[in-house]
C-alpha cells in the first residue's frame, strides 16, 4: 500500500474530481481505516510490520488530505505517542542508528522509514521529521551502510548473505540522505548501486555524480550501540587500512536481536583484502525457491544456522547461548567494557554473564597495525569462567584452503562421522582431530592471494578438530564451509588467546609466492597479578606484547617477562620491541 | 638465459669495446656452445625444453654476431632441420596451434617460441618467420587465447586454474600478434592483461588502445585439431551468444598431452553466465607454496587429479582410461568425427576404441539454441560399447548449490564413506545413493545467478550417487568438489543421454527468483534402424528432437515417433516442434 500511495500521489492531480473523490473516499480512506484499526496490535506494534502500517495510514492521510490519518501514523491510535512512527523511530533503532535485528533486517526496516519520513518532510516540514530523535532516520540510513563490506551486508543474524548495498531500500535511503546531507561519499555509494530514485532526491544524486563531484564514503572504525537508549550491547566495526576493502572486524556485542537474532553473543567476523576470512554463515534460506521450503527459512536455519556452534564465539556443553531460547537471549546482552581507537590500533572488550547459567564469557579483540607493512594483527582473548569439568569449544569459520597446520591429526580418510547429536553439532563432519600440546596450535590457510596463519593458545589441554558443514542435511540444504575446532574437554576457567595473521602473496598468475609461512615464532601468555600479557614473537626478533586488565579495569600493572618490566595504567596497552 | 639476453641487446651500444668481447667470448659464446652440446639430447628435443634452449643459443648469436650458433639454434646440431626451432615449430603445435599438452602449457612454452620468433623476425626479416608453417606461430598464440574462458584458460590436464591471460607470456605474446595483425580484439585481450612490454610492439598496443580502437576479441566456435599433421583429435570449442562470457563447451577429444596429460578422453567442460558450470578439476599443485611440497604437483595429482573419475567422461569398472599409463595413452586419440557450426546449434562428436580394451567410447554433444531466449541448451550422448557385466560410470562435476532433484536418495547423513579403493575413487566421499528409475533422473542445482537442471538418461536400471572431494587426503590438498554419478553397475552395450538446461534467475538482492524449476517434462529416446532420436518436451508442450547416425555416418533416416515421421539424411539433425 505504500507504493500503491506513492503511485496515486504521482496521478492525483490528472483524474477528474469524481475520480478522485471515489479512490479517495470509497477506496483509500477504508482501506487506511482498516489497516488502523482492524488489528491494533499490529497497528500499535513497535516491529517494522508496525511502521509498514503505519506508513500506508500516514501517506494516505497526505494523499487525501486527512490529517487525522496522519497524526494517527505519527503518534498511535490514542494519539499519545506510545505508538505509531515516531515510537517506533525511537525505539526501534539505537542512537548510533542499529536496527537490533541486524543490517539484513534494518535495510527491509528501512523502506517505510524513510518513504515515510520524506512525506512528512514534503507535507509538514515544520515537523522536521529528519531531525526528530537527535537525526535517527539519516542515522539510520547511515548505518546500514557502515555494516557493510565490499557491497555487502554483515551477514549477522538472519541473513541472505548475497544481499548489500544495492538492495532498492537503500538507494531509496542514500538518496534521501544525500539530500539531507550533501555528503559526496555517498555519491560513491549510489554509484556501486548503479540507479537511483526517480525522485527529486535522485535527480540531485545523478547529476552531481555526473558532474564527478564523488569521494570515497567515509567508512570508519565505530560502535553503533544496541538498544532504545544504546545501553544493550553494541556492534563494534574496526577498521584498519585504506579505502573500502580495509581490513575490518566486525565484533558482535549485540543484543538478541528477537526471533531473527542467533546466539551468537561474542561472535566475530574478520574481512581482508576484499574478502571475508572468518565467515558467519548467515541465514539457511533460498529466497524465492519453490524447491527450497517455498524460499522459507529453511529447518536447517534452526538446527544449524541459529546455533551458537554456527558461529566464531565459545560453545558451553555443546549447548547454545540462552539455552537457544531467543526470548530468554531477549532479556540480556553483553556490556561492551572498552571500545578505543588508538595510535596504531583499534580495540574492542565485551562480557556476558548469563549465555550460560553460572558463566561468564569475555572477550577483548585488538586489531593491531604492523610495522613491515604487512595486514594488521588480530588479537583475541576469549575468558570463559564456568562450572569445573565442562566442555568448552571455540569454532572458526574460514574462507580458503588449508596450506599448513601444526597438529599432528588423525584424519578420518575413509569414513567419517557427525561431530555431535545437538544443537547444531549433528551438522559437523569430523575431518579431522588431534591433541594441542601445550594447548597451542598453529594453522594456515590461503584465501584468494593471501595467507592468514591462525596461533591458537588455550589456558589448558586441549583437542582441535577440523569440521565441515554438510552432516545431517537430507535436501542438500547446507552450503560446505570449513572450520577449526578448538575444545577444552574438561574445564571450569578458561582462556583462549587466538592471533590471525594476514602474510605473504599468492599470485598463480605471475607465479609469484611470498611469505607463504607464517612470521611468527611463538605466541605465549604471562599472567601478573590482575592482569595478562600476551607476548607475540617474530622470527624477525621484534616483538609486540598486549597486556590485558583481567576486569577491564583501569588499574596500574607491573609483569615483569622475559627478564624486563612491563608497567602500564589501564585497561589495556601495547608494547612493541 | 633467453632474458639475459635480451638484457644484453639493450646494454650492447653502451659498453666498451673491450667489455663487449669479453662478455662475448668468455661469457655468452661458451653458455650457448654449452648448451648446445652439453647434452644434445635436450637441445635436439622436440619439446618446450628443447625450445627454450634453442632460443637461448640463436639469441645468443644474434646478439654476438654469430651466425654459426642462430643456424644451430635453428636447424639443429645437425643443421638437417630434424631438430632446432623449425622443427619446433612444425612439430609441437598443430595446424590450429595447438599445444598437446593443452592451454596450461602452452602459454609457458609460448615464452620461448615468441621471443626467438621476435629475434628471427628484427635480424633476418628474410626468413619471414612469422609465415613459416602458414603462420603456425601467430596460430599458436591465438589458439591460446581461444583456449580462455573469462580471461581464465580451460584447466585441462595438469593446470593451475587461475593461470589465464594476464600471463607476462601471452603479454608478449599479444604484443606479437598485434604487430603482425593489427586486429584491434587483441587490443581487448590487452587491456584485460593491465600491462604491456617495453618493446616497439608494446608501444603500438598501449598507444592504440589509448586512441581508442579497441574491439572485442573475435571469440568463436573453433575446432583446434591436435597433433602434428591435426589428425590426432583436438579440442572443440563450442560457442553460443553474446560476447566473452557466451555459453561455452569445451570438449576435449584430444590425445594424451604426454605425461601431463588427463586420463580424460572425451571429457566436458561447460561455462555459462561467466561461470564454470560443469567443471574439470585441474592439477593438485599449490605453485611455490613450501609446505604443499614446495609448490611440485601433489601426491593427489596422480592419485585423483589425472584419474578418469575426476574428469566428466566414462569410466568403466574403476580403471581410469589406457589403465592410467600415459605412454599408452600417447599412442592413440579420438577420432572426431562430426563438428559442424549450424543455424541454431554447434555439434561435435568423436570416438575413440582403445581407451580400454575391447571398448568402444563414442560422444555428441550438440548445443542448441532456443526459441524463448533462454540460455543454450547442451544435449550430450555417451555410447559405451563393452565386455558384458561392466561397470559403466558416468560423473558429473557442478559448481553451485544442489536446490532440487528426483531421486529418493538414501542420505549418510551422519557417517559417510570413501566411494571405491582405487583410480581416484578413494578421493570421492559418498553423501547420497539411490536408484534411477528406468534410467531417468533430475538435478538442479543453483550457480550464482542462474538455475541448470541435469537431465540424466541411462540406458538401462541405473543408480545415482551424490559426491564429493575429500577422502584419503591426509594433507587437505583437495579443493573440496561436489559431483552427481551416475552408475551403470552391469552392462555392456550403454548410453548416457544428458541434457544440460541453463535456466531461470536469482536475484536475492532484489529479491527476484524466476524459474527456479526446469521447463523440460521429459527426455526421451525413441531407436531407428542405424539413428537415434532423442526427444526433449517442454512443459509448454514444444519438442526438440535430435536425431543421432549410431555411427556418425551420412545416411538417410526414417524414424516414428509419436505417431509422427521423423526424415532426415545425414549423421545428424534436429527438429523443432
């Protein structure tokens, strides 16, 4: 109806009065009364099937000049501001402009928002609607647009992964910002989408792309915070590097996000050299497909996609976050402890204290500039605090093929099995296991023309298992994607330091290869009083060393390693040698 | 060497006259004296190493000025022309300039034959070097860009399948071509190179494309015969549509290539919508990666990448084609013996009778336009002539995502085992089996953008298996690769009718899908006295008939078929209905 509103608006002044008085009163006023009052609840939801409802019966109300229509719209049935747009724009998204669904969801979310919110500036301009809520429709527009790379979105979430910036919700949305704003480097965006709006918006859009006025968009390093009052956790993007294919970590602090949400607390995906590394496996679903459920979320969704073992983050038990119970995940998030861009580094530090009964999982991710010029560093320490005697498993997920591991692993060459029976686990060959001495394993991958080396170092004993997506799939309905492993088997606290090395070239074309192996001599952990540092040794001799704050407080630390005093104030710091 | 002296001609001028002989007599006149008779069996080899020899030697006495050393070079130790670069020339490519050892290869020995040729063509222009063999050497060179798919080269036999045009050898090879030609497609085929030589001819091409007269490179349907004389096979390149990524089937009736070569007679590539559709899996070789063996081929090149089951052809009883033995297989080759470029359609068949002993492996493949501006129909029939209670194979390798498919498959949904012990069956991971019935079946599967559909036809009760890459490889050295098998478990005398349909889009991102199922009811074949009709009905009721000669020979036909005269003359035809 929104588009049938938009369509009318494009002809009105053409039909003749009677015309015009029968669409009006025969047609579009029932059918806005209907859509108003027939299911209230739906009507005065805060969901975007609310705001959908809500655009039709505000664009009606302007089409036909029924301003009851529109303060309905704007303000809920009672007309005192519980519901309605602007309830919703101030509630659905944060104030860095997140959609708590995830950008999948918030550039769908986004249409009627933005449709809407232009014919409330178009009729009544004195509402100043773009300004409403601190700018949240152009933050809105804007964010959607920093959860991306290389075109598309973060397929956190339930998400179509092919989906990104071309979607027709954001050209309407980067027009209409680009009105608002005047910012060239949205002129950039319009360009990867290709087409415009028909619109005044669009026109400005075209001709000043025309007139080559374009700058790269601004992408940056930024944390949109989750929730109304930005208070539920947040998505934290860093970004290291030039242009658009910069390197980039997308760290998950999120809150559940409702039924689309996964229970993927603490989650991470890694982007580089214009390609995902450590992957989500976003949504089971084939948009569209008769075949495929009729293009419905797929049962693998649930089994498998949702599951916490799906993603980068700690598995408990062999059993998801919150139990898998998406209500229960609604009722928390994690507490986003520290979030700093600094010189040479970005860093992000996150806890949970109820994924699990009893359980706290926290993790502090540094993305660290190198000085060799090679990619930058990815840092992790992933603490997990637990019952004694559990299971504890953190999987990655990544993009390429295997060149090189430390482990020295019993392949299952001519038979393999499931890795589990549950939550997602029934969905894993085994293709491989072994024992980490010491805890710490190396493994090296090579994606498109670059090698990433994974140093895992876990706080105890532990087993590493090479997986595949693919088991307990009758239909076919899983794609293959490779993974590592990492299991604790029998621990209560627990830690696991991760570094993810970008290096070397490959470039079958020139048949160039270089630094195929990894630069790294060792990774290891000294622990001081409240405090950790993690010491990361190149086969140069430098050195880099991160020292933790085991709260994320911000104390004053002294270790003393290798033979020297390591002394800082804070929550974190880097030292390099 | 053959670099260093070009480095030498560019610095001639410039040295002392004492310099100039020293390098000359201590230095560069005992290298080509040593390389010449050091070990004469490499230097009078007819083979890329024998060529790079002779071209370092007649560069050599170019640029010293002694002629003695070019007419070795040319001619031979002997000077008898039974070995040297001439001979080379005639032997090593055929009269369609193709490289037995197939596109991989040749682009590398192309090195080599272009510079000398270049050598040849700035000191003696009298010898016309470019006309010798009418033009073999420009045929050489153009044929190796024919060989390319989306600036990629097929990958038959051992090839690294991200090897295409930007090569630095076919860089100076289309530098080559275009001096000689002046055909502004090579100015395409340039610019999707990115780079060009600092020569004159370099020159030429940059300054041309910058004023613009580039065109597209003139792609076609092309036999290219193998073997000295062209009587030893070939490979045909069937094309149809528009521009470089038109529809393309690559049929390799080859010989054997040597001892690179694939045990892959009458094997299929297929590419359509810039994609490898049916797909050849190439070498097992990770170029200069140290921990993959240093960069050499794999243990898996001969355990599965040369083994017929990799490839999209027969295999009978587990052994792969002249029992994997390539020296068996270098005394023979398919005879072609239908290629013909038609209106509305391309075909090719050939035939070979020693693959396996008291074997007869016989394929047409026809593609074929159609009415409705869908994509290229590929209608593909395999006779296999055998001992009785053979075991007759025939694999299907797809790139993309199983959406949909007849069979009741018996899923190892949580324990899977390898396929066979042995010529590459122990690399293959069952995940389905099921029977066809009455030999019929249907796949579908999802490429990027596009939707194919396999029909399959065997000859008699049938069994289905899906598979895939991975098993019996200790080292991850396996690009993991899903394929469809069909299974002829006992017979002798057997036909495979497949029937390759594009269809169909995807667009999750406008969230478009349009004919994601097939709009073929049923293929079907109806048997003549010495022809074969294969039928194909569309669900819009419209037929497409091919009528097949049982030997390829020109001959009038009459067959009935649903109540219907079907007359033609000829090996072959097709009718429309």
């Amino acid at each position: 109806m929104v588009y049938s509103i938009q369509g009318y608006d494009a002809i009105r002044d053409h039909l003749s009065d009677r015309s015009r008085e029968r669409i009006q009163n025969e047609l579009l006023r029932p059918m806005a009364e209907f859509l108003s009052t027939d299911s209230p609840q739906t009507f005065q939801r805060i969901h975007n099937h609310g705001t959908w409802a809500a655009a039709a019966v505000g664009m009606t109300g302007y089409a036909i000049d029924d301003q009851d229509l529109v303060e309905r719209a704007l303000l809920g049935l009672d007309l005192d501001g519980n519901a309605g747009f602007l309830a919703q724009l101030d509630q659905l998204f944060s104030p860095d402009g997140y959609y708590t669904e995830g950008p999948y969801y918030q550039r769908y979310a986004l249409m009627p928002f933005v449709l809407f919110g232009q014919a409330v500036e178009n009729n009544e301009p004195e509402r100043r609607i773009f300004e409403h809520g601190d700018g949240i429709l152009l933050e809105a527009i804007l964010a959607t647009i920093h959860q991306s790379y290389a075109g598309l979105f973060f397929p956190i979430n339930d998400a179509i992964r092919e989906k990104g910036l071309d979607t027709v919700e954001l050209v309407y949305g980067v027009a209409a910002a680009y009105q608002l704003t005047g910012d060239p480097g949205l002129l950039s965006i319009a360009e990867q989408q290709g087409y415009t709006v028909l619109t005044g918006d669009g026109l400005r859009v075209a001709s000043d792309s025309a007139a080559g006025l374009t700058t790269p968009f601004g992408y940056d390093t930024r944390l949109l915070r989750d929730g109304p009052d930005g208070q539920q956790g947040g998505l934290a993007i860093l970004r290291m590097g030039e242009g658009e294919l910069a390197q980039t970590l997308v760290a998950k602090h999120t809150g559940q996000g409702m039924g689309h949400g996964h229970f993927d607390k603490l989650s991470l995906i890694l982007y580089d050299g214009g390609h995902e590394i450590l992957t989500d496996y976003g949504a089971a679903r084939f948009l569209n497909v008769p075949s495929k459920d009729g293009g419905r979320y797929l049962p693998e969704n649930s089994s498998w996609a949702r599951q916490t073992i799906a993603h980068n983050t700690v598995v408990v038990n062999e059993t998801s976050h919150h139990d898998g119970d998406w209500r229960r995940g609604q009722e928390s998030w994690p507490t986003i402890e520290i979030f700093e861009q600094g010189d040479g580094y970005n860093v992000v530090a996150a806890r949970i204290d109820d994924a699990y009964d009893d359980t706290i999982l926290a993790r502090t991710t540094f993305q660290l500039a190198m000085d060799d010029g090679s990619g930058p560093l990815i840092v992790d320490v992933f603490d997990v605090d637990t019952m004694a005697g559990s299971q504890i498993d953190l999987p990655l997920y990544f993009s390429g093929q295997l060149t090189d591991f430390s482990v020295e692993f019993e392949r299952y060459t001519g038979q393999q099995t499931q890795l589990g029976a549950d939550n997602g686990y029934q969905h894993l060959w085994v293709e491989a296991a072994g024992e980490l001495a010491d805890g710490a394993g190396r493994f090296t991958w090579l994606t498109n023309n670059r090698f990433y080396t994974y140093h895992t170092l876990a706080s105890g004993p532990a087993e590493a298992r090479i997986v595949r997506t693919g088991a307990n799939d009758p239909n076919f309905n899983l794609r293959t994607q490779q993974g590592i492993l990492v299991r604790l088997p029998s621990a209560g606290q627990a830690r696991f330091v991760s570094v993810i090395e970008p290096h070397g070239l490959y470039d079958p074309a020139q048949e160039v290869t270089v630094q195929s192996d990894s630069r790294i001599e060792s990774v290891l952990t000294v622990e001081g009083e409240s405090a950790t540092l993690v010491q990361i040794e190149f086969t140069s001799g430098a050195r880099v060393t991160v020292g933790i704050d085991n709260d994320h407080e911000d104390r004053a630390h002294t270790i003393t390693a290798n033979g020297q005093r390591y002394e800082w104030s804070g929550s974190h710091t880097i030292f390099r040698e």
